[in-house]
C-alpha cells in the first residue's frame, strides 16, 4: 500500500486551512451578506456566531480527521457504525455542488481582472456589462478555465500541490487586502462607510433578528469551510499532535481578520461613488464595484489588482473543496490522484454549467449547499462528536495543550448542547426560508 500524504510543515497545514477559509465567501459573499441584512447588525452577529458556533465546530472536524487520518466518509466509516457513516454523504454532495457554482463566480473575476486592464469598467454600464460577463459561453469558458487550474493544483498532491500553491497565495491575499484598505480610507466618503459598517443599531437587532440570525449563521459555516468535511480532511494529513484548539484560533482569527478587510475595502470605495451597498445581491462587488473603480482614478487597475486577489483566494479555497470529494475517491475506491481530480473536476464543470447560463442557478445553489447542507453537516457532526465518541474527542482535542485541565470537557458540553440546539433552530430556519 502507498503510505499516505502528509503536510510538509505545521505552516503548510496552517496556511491550507487558512486558504481554504479565506475566499470568495469572504471578499463577494460577505459584503453583500452585510448589504442585504442591514449593516452592522449583521457583523455584529456574524462575529458572535463565529466565536460561539465557528470556533467549536472547527474543533469538531479537526478531531474526527486527524484520530481518523482518512477522508469524510473513511473517517466515519471508521468512528461510527450504521447511519453515521452516511453523514460522510452529505460533504461529498455539498462538495460537489459548492465548487460547481463557486468556480463559476471565480470565472467572472477573472474576467474582470481583464477589464480592468483594459480599462473597461462603466459606471452607468454596469449592470449590463456584468449581465455579459455573468451568463453566456464566455460564463462557461472562464469557468472552464478556473476549474482546469483547480485540477492542476490537486493533481499535483497535497505537498506539491496544495501547500506550495498556499505558501504564495495566502500571504498575498493578506498583503494586497491591507493595502487596499489601507487605500480604501483615504478615500472620501469612508467615515460614513465605517458609520455603516460598524455602528450597529440595537434597533435592527431587534427587528431583524430572525432573518439575520441564520443569514449570519448560513455565512459564519461558508466562510470557515465548516460542514462538508474539509476541516476533517486537511486535518487528516496532520502527521504529529499538536495543539488543535490553538490552530483553529488561527484559522477562524485570520479569515475573520479578512472578511472585515474586505468590509473595510468595498464600502468605503461604494461610498466614495455614492453607490449604496443595498440589496445588490451576488452582483454587488462586481457590478457596484467595478462602477465605482471606474469613477477612481487608476480604478482599472486598482480593480484588476482587486479582482486578481479575489481570484486568488477562490482558488485557494476551491482546491479544498476538490480535496475533499478526491480524498475520498483515492482512500475508499482506491482510484489515483490524478484520475480521481480530472475525473471530478470534469463532472463538477458540467453542473456549473447551468449556473454559468443563468444566475438563478447561483442563487439556488448556494441557498440549498450553503444554508441547508453545510449547517445540516456541521450539525450531525456535532451530535455524532459530542454524544457518540466523547471520551475520543475529549482525548484528541486535549492532546498537545499543556495543562488542560478541564478545557476539554468543557468544549464538549458547549458542542453537546448549546452549540447542537442552535444549530436545530438554524438548519429549520434557514430550510423555511429555502
Ligand atoms: N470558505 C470558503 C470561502 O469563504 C468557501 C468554502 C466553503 C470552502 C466550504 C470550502 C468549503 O470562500
Ligand atoms: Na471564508
């Protein structure tokens, strides 16, 4: 038998998980996530929900992986017995579908990263120039193309593959996010952009809380990459013990960091063309911001640099999820790396098609992966962690952390209850919704 991939260095496991987390659902899901629920209360929560749910269950997956070392459905197969096993299912599928439509939206980046350079970007013709770039067969080719650079990445293995591409990707996902920034606030308009963003009225909370609770939720899982079993996967390549709890601070501290970043950067450009972030939808960083880039001078190429590092990070991200569904093809079927990847990737470029075609597809997608199976994922897991294996998870998560104590015990209660009724009431809210 082959012996099993492992990482190169803790920083390569790092830097993986941290590339997975941080992508699109950071720099376009996240701005209009805030846009349609009403500002600051939306952060507000948002924060809180990935402190008190995000963080735990990152623990959750990364227990179940590195005890296990295998992929979702092998590490399953392994801890439980009957229909546990089949939770394994539920990533495999949401896998196969987020990374679907996701390459569809990293195409359009790319695409205008090319309109930037070009100087192409309209203010009054933005709407329709992002119905252009959007659907179409130029949707399709771009598609075609991200998701051959997915392939290639994953074929490649996981450490000359996965982590070196991550070594240079993620330090400058963070460098060129501060920079931007660091740009967007010296624009005018930005105080009342950070007014928005950061001064939440307890007024929206209050009214609002029902819609922005599993919206945020819904968001808080995307943004981690919790729920389809990557955290299980990257973890299960983790060779020695370390500190699990002091790398999942790491993980969710600097996709948080990033989101914010990204808040910080799109609103106050919105602000400073007097665009409002509103209820623009998907199409907001690119329709809105790219009108705006085309108000700013050196907005063309401000805006490819921008779009360029949202590419970058979509496929950071997008080779986790293609992780997932071939770990499981080469440990369970036995088929190898390279097949299993163009095998998949192919597949997965035929569903995104539809979604290249009509942003409908996007919308239903995302709502159905996102909201309903992620949450769904994260919430069997939880149960099956912290009701099923306990003295296990207590073990593993313990291992690594000098002086312990109780810290253990204590982060199984939170997953037995209080995280796991939340999640019943999220799951149920978000599924009405849909
Ligand atoms: N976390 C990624 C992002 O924020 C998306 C993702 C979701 C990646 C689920 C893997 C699994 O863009
Ligand atoms: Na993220």
């Amino acid at each position: 038998m082959v012996q099993r991939e492992t990482w190169a260095t803790r920083a390569g496991f790092i830097l993986a998980a941290v590339g997975s987390a941080v992508g699109l659902g950071n720099i376009w899901r996240f701005p209009y996530q805030v846009g349609e629920q009403g500002g600051a209360a939306f952060l507000f929560i948002y924060l809180l929900l990935i402190v008190m749910i995000g963080f735990p269950v990152i623990l959750v997956e990364f227990v179940v992986g590195r005890n296990t070392e295998r992929n979702p459905v092998g590490a399953l197969k392994r801890l439980g017995s009957g229909a546990w096993t089949k939770i394994g299912w539920v990533f495999v599928t949401a896998g196969f579908v987020i990374l679907s439509y996701y390459s569809v939206v990293a195409g359009w980046t790319l695409r205008y990263v090319l309109l930037g350079l070009q100087g192409q970007y309209t203010a009054d013709g933005a709407p329709a120039q992002f119905g252009e770039v959007a659907t179409g067969l130029d949707a399709v080719l771009l598609h075609a193309i991200f998701m051959a650079a997915v392939i290639a990445i994953v074929a490649l293995g996981i450490e000359r593959g996965i982590e070196l591409s991550v070594k240079v990707m993620v330090p400058a996902i963070i460098a060129i996010s501060i920079g931007l920034a660091v740009y967007a606030f010296t624009l005018e308009g930005a105080g009342d952009a950070y007014a928005y963003y950061l001064s939440p009225e307890l007024s929206t909370i209050t009214s609002q809380w029902t819609t922005i609770l599993p919206a945020a939720a819904a968001q808080a899982f995307f943004t981690l990459s919790l729920g389809m079993g990557v955290m299980i996967t990257y973890a299960s390549y983790l060779g020695e013990d370390r500190n699990l709890a002091e790398d999942a601070g790491i993980i969710a501290g600097l996709d948080t960091f990033i989101a914010f970043l990204a808040g910080l950067i799109a609103f106050p450009i919105l602000f400073a063309a007097g665009i409002e972030p509103g209820a623009s939808g998907p199409a907001l960083i690119f329709v809105s911001l790219a009108a705006a880039f085309a108000e700013l001078p050196l907005g063309g190429i401000l805006g490819a640099i921008f779009f360029g590092t949202v590419a970058i990070a979509a496929l950071s991200s997008a080779i986790s999820i293609m992780e997932v569904v071939v770990s499981y093809m080469i440990d369970e079927r036995g088929v190898g790396r390279v097949p299993a990847t163009v095998a998949l990737g192919v597949a997965m470029f035929v569903v995104g098609v539809p979604a290249a075609l009509d942003l409908i597809f996007i919308d239903l997608y995302d709502g159905f992966a996102n909201s309903i199976l992620l949450m769904l994922g994260g919430l069997l897991l939880s149960i099956f962690v912290g009701w099923i294996i306990p003295d296990l998870a207590i073990e593993e998560v313990s291992k690594g952390i000098k002086d312990v104590g109780s810290l253990g015990v204590a982060w199984l209660w939170f997953i037995r209850i209080p995280v796991v009724l939340a999640l019943i009431v999220l799951v149920a809210l978000n599924a009405w919704d849909y």
